[in-house]
C-alpha cells in the first residue's frame, strides 16, 4: 500500500467511526465519550538492528524518532477505551539513514480514577506501517509491531484534554528492504517513545 493510499484509507477509517460512534450518557463526569486527538512523538531511546543477508553481518545504531498523528478515541465503559490513530513516523539513525513511514495503529486503554480530572492510564496498542521510505536508497516492505505502556491525561474541562505518556515499541514482523544483487537488510526496531497531545471531547 502506497503512502497516499496508507493516509486516505486511514482517514476514512477515521472518519466512518466518528460518524458511526453514538452518543450516551458521558462514563465520566470529568469529559465525553468520545473524542479526537492530536499528538505527536517528541523523544525516543531506542536503536535499529539490521541484519544483512547473505553473510548474517548486523549493525545496530541508535534511532532518533519523531512523529505527528491524530487518533479517534471511545469509551466503552467507566476508564475503559479503545483507539484508532495514524502517525507520520520519522526514523533516523545514527548510520545516516533517514526513513518516513505511516503507521495505522489501534490500542487499548485503562484509566484510574475515571471521575477525576487528572487521570493515570495504561495502554496497548499494535500497529501495521506501509513501509520504511528512503529518500536515497531503495524502499522497504510492511511491517507490524507492537507497543505498550501509561501516562497522564487531564481534563482541564470536559471539552479539552492534555496528555503525555511512555511507550515501549517494538516491531514483530521486521521489515526487509531489498538492496539488489540479492543482498537484503531486515530491520528490527525497538525502544522507548514519549509522545504528548491535545484531545477535543464530545
């Protein structure tokens, strides 16, 4: 799947569930339902361990991310959600490769103190990615991955809220890009991402 095609879909994905998503009494006195927001990846400590095949030699450099996404949110019950986001990745890595992908994620969420304006939670996510982009060298295949950990959401009204949070990620079906002459790199990215955001409830 192409990028442009990656975003169209997910945006009408998007998109089809805010329409479909009926409204109920609020689960929480502190926000809405159901809610919209925007966030974005600010910081990372991870690495990419590449493996290059014939020969098995691997490198593993340090990997700089950053990212921008929107996500679509739902309660299901009191602290209890799931979510649909997609997210413009940027991964850079200390050997000079500079790589862009879209990624389509769905998640879980649990919250503490549902009632509380200020509110723990922890989350699960997995997510697929169209493929690593690289300006100069050859593109690589699709990949899935999963990710997990918390953070801390505040309703400073029932309309707006600001979060931050802590994610381990890893990916679980590496993608491989092919270099020519039968040579090929398979990437296995991993570690932690701190990611922040607004959201707008309804």
């Amino acid at each position: 799947m192409t990028q442009t095609s990656l975003v169209f879909a997910g945006g009408l994905c998007l998109a089809a569930l805010l329409g479909a998503s009926c409204s109920s009494a609020p689960y929480s006195s502190a926000h809405g339902n159901q809610g919209v927001r925007v966030f974005g990846t600010v910081w990372n400590d991870g690495d990419t361990k590449s493996t290059f095949t014939p020969g098995g030699a691997t490198s593993k450099p340090e990997t700089d991310v950053t990212g921008i996404g929107a996500a679509y949110e739902q309660f299901l019950g009191e602290g209890f959600s799931w979510t649909a986001a997609i997210e413009r990745r940027n991964y850079e890595t200390q050997a000079g490769a500079d790589l862009d992908a879209n990624e389509l994620r769905f998640g879980l969420r649990g919250y503490l103190g549902p009632q509380e304006k200020l509110q723990p939670f922890v989350t699960v996510e997995g997510f697929y990615g169209d493929g690593l982009d690289a300006s100069s060298a050859p593109d690589s295949d699709s990949y899935l991955g999963i990710a997990v950990g918390g953070g801390l959401a505040w309703w400073p009204s029932k309309d707006i809220s600001l979060e931050a949070g802590l994610l381990y990620e890893t990916t679980l079906s590496n993608p491989e890009t092919d270099l020519g002459g039968g040579n090929v790199r398979e990437d296995e990215i991993s570690g932690l991402t701190a990611r922040i955001g607004v959201g707008f409830w309804f």
